[in-house]
C-alpha cells in the first residue's frame, strides 16, 4: 500500500494566521475517514512519534491529519521549535478553537475523504479542546481523548495569579529546551470572557459522538482522575486505562527509532479498532 505524506500544507486563518498541517493517506479512489489529531501545550505536530502514528492510522485506511496550532511558538518557516515565544504568549482557547475549525473546514472538502466520517482525537489540552469542538460541531462523530485534561481552567493560584494580573505575563519553563515560555494575562481574560463556552465538563455531557477516553494509569503530568471524571460525565463513553502509561504513551522528543513505544502503538490499535467499530 503506497503510503502519501503531504507534509507542512499552509493553512490561513483570517482570525490567527498561517499555520501548518500535514496529511497522511493511502494512495486510493475511495473516500476515507478522516481523523485530525489536536496537540497539547506546549506541543506540535512533529514531536516525538505522532509522524508514525499518523503514518499507522493511515495503513489502516484514515485520512490523518496532524496540525500546529498558530500560536503554539512554532512558524511556518519553523515547524518544529518554539520561534516565536511572542505568538505562545498570544495564544488562547479561541485562537486554538478557530485554527481547529479551519482545519476541519479545509480537509473536510478534500476530495479522498468522507465528510460523514469525521473524528477528533485530542492529547493533553488538546482533549479538552476537542471536546468543546465536538460540542459545537455536528460534524463530528467520533472523539477520542488522550491523557486529556477535564477542565481548561488551568491557570495559577492565590499570589501567583495576583502576580500575573498585575505584571501581565508570567513564564513557565520549558524542561526539554529550557526556554522561558511567556503567558499574557489575555489569555486568562478570554477565558473569563468565554467561560460557559469552555466548560469542558458541560461539553462532555453534551457529546453526541461516540467517544473513546484513553488515559495512562502513570501519567504524571494530568492525573488519571481526570479520565475517570469525564467517562462519568457521559456513561456512553468507553474509557480505556493503560497500565503504567505516563502523559505520552512512551514517547518523547525527539523520538529516534521507526516504530512506536509499546504503549503508544496499544493506543493507537485500540483507536483504529474503536473507529472502525463506531463509524
């Protein structure tokens, strides 16, 4: 089977700007699933193993897309580092939720895919974010969560909050390339501006999709509990815990070998299975 990778496609966003996504599809005349993978903070379309799970999703018949978010940090002459640490600052969940209904838009008319068999599967912040799209768009009939937050109202606490009110940034460090990560304080503005809109308890509750919640028993940066909240926020989902696993299924950045850590790749089979299954 002829594997095509059609990498670093420009999207524009009217609302953001340009940003980039990459298609992985099997060379064929029938229409095909597509499935649009939503990454986390501080994340991007090329970290770690996402190429071969894309590429594996597309050995089983998707059409898999993979995406940064236009104020992740990346650029469109940068797609894998954090460039513009003035964008990451930019950044908010209207932003994100924009550039995500973009990408749908754009791919959903793409001439191999079927534009009834739409899926989301969203890693880390990226989870809540596809649950709020998922929510607010008929269009889509599968989700699937990976190590998925239940909430997006993450932000800092007491003095450190009042901290970042009155400087109007704070930074968090990021561990694997130790630069210093800016927050503006608009970010916590446009989520206060549209609270009921990113209530990700209430969009669970809402989902219509079928939906699959995947967590790792050993993450350690978004507790397994947040799993366990959101398959009792909506019993109709099938949640699916994987021992051991920690935030990223095994994988890191950069990720040097051409297959997938061993948990990563159980997900990745238990995705495939659940979608064929469901759609």
């Amino acid at each position: 089977m002829n594997i095509i990778k059609n990498k670093n496609i420009v999207i524009s966003n009217p609302e953001t700007k340009d940003f980039l996504a990459d298609a992985f599809y099997p060379e064929t005349n029938e229409k095909l699933p597509l499935v649009i993978f939503v990454h986390g903070y501080k994340g991007y379309k090329d970290w770690g193993a996402w190429d071969l799970m894309a590429e594996r999703f597309a050995q089983a018949g998707f059409y898999f897309v993979k995406f940064n978010f236009s104020h992740n940090g990346t650029t469109v002459e940068d797609s894998e580092n954090f460039a513009d640490l003035e964008a990451f600052g930019n950044n908010n969940y209207s932003k994100e939720l924009s550039d995500l209904g973009c990408v749908i838009d754009y791919f959903a008319k793409e001439n191999s895919v079927d534009e009834d068999k739409i899926s989301l599967i969203g890693h880390s912040r990226g989870g809540g974010i596809s649950i709020i799209k998922t929510a607010e768009d008929i269009r889509i009939h599968g989700l699937i969560t990976l190590a998925s937050v239940d909430t997006l109202e993450r932000f800092p606490k007491n003095e450190a909050f009042e901290n970042w009110k009155k400087e109007g940034v704070y930074f968090a460090e990021n561990g694997r390339t130790k630069q210093q990560m800016p927050h503006y304080f608009q970010f916590f503005e446009d989520f206060e501006t549209h609270y009921h809109r990113f209530d990700v308890e209430r969009c669970m509750e809402m989902a219509k999709a079928h939906v699959l919640v995947v967590h790792g028993t050993a993450d350690e940066s978004v507790s397994v509990k947040n799993a366990d909240h959101l398959h009792i926020l909506n019993p109709n989902t099938e949640l699916f815990l994987v021992e051991n696993a920690n935030h990223t299924f095994g994988a890191k950045e950069p990720w040097g070998e051409n297959f997938m850590p061993y948990e990563l790749a159980k997900v990745t089979e238990k995705c495939i299975e659940f979608l064929n299954e469901k759609l």
